[in-house]
C-alpha cells in the first residue's frame, strides 16, 4: 500500500519559480549565503523625509546575506510602525533608533549608529 499516493508527495518534483519540473529546471540558482549576524554591522540613522517625516533607516546588511523581509516584520511589531525594505536598506517610520538597536542586538547583530 503506497500511504502517499493522490498526495502532493507523490507527484514528481516541480520548480517554485518556472513551475516546470525540476530536471528541465533552467532557473539559476538562488544567491543566498546566509551569514551569521554576529558576523555582520547594522549601521542605524534617521533621516528626513518630505513633509518632514522622519524615518529610522538601517544599513549595513545585505539582502543576500539576511531574509530583509522578515526581519524588516520583526522590527516593524517591535517599533508599532510602518515600514519598507529596498534592496539592502529597511526603513522603519519614526525614530525607533533604542528599539531597533536593541532588537537588532538580540537577534546577535552589531550595531553602529
Ligand atoms: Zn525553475
């Protein structure tokens, strides 16, 4: 008795990104080499924004070293505010600079403001 069978368990592999299956897969491999943060420095600032807006920026770390997204969400509860990630920066709205710092060091990364 095959316990998977009529379960996705038992259809042949596909790719996530093309759908197609994974032996005719020409998708390139994803760029991700994760770094532990202790390994890594997350430089803090804020910065104006139009309608003098003030926002908490963090640099420093890479998208292909660190999941931005998730860690921009974590960040986003922490400081009870709104933000965005573009490439390698998250930017958090408000000034949450003792917030983020603090998170950021939790998680285990260095921090420089
Ligand atoms: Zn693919």
């Amino acid at each position: 008795m095959r316990l998977l069978a009529g379960t996705i368990f038992d259809r042949p592999p596909r790719c996530e990104r093309c759908d197609e299956l994974e032996e005719n897969c020409r998708c390139p491999a994803p760029e991700v080499k994760r770094v532990p943060p202790q390994k890594q420095t997350a430089r803090i600032s804020t910065e104006k924004r139009k309608k003098g807006k003030m926002v908490t920026v963090i640099r420093g770390l890479s998208s292909t070293e660190n999941d931005l997204a998730v860690l921009l969400t974590r960040l986003k509860t922490i400081c009870g505010a709104g933000g965005t990630v573009t490439d390698d920066e998250m930017e958090i709205q408000g000034i949450h600079i003792d917030r983020v710092r603090q998170e950021l060091q939790a998680i285990g990364y260095r921090v420089r403001e």
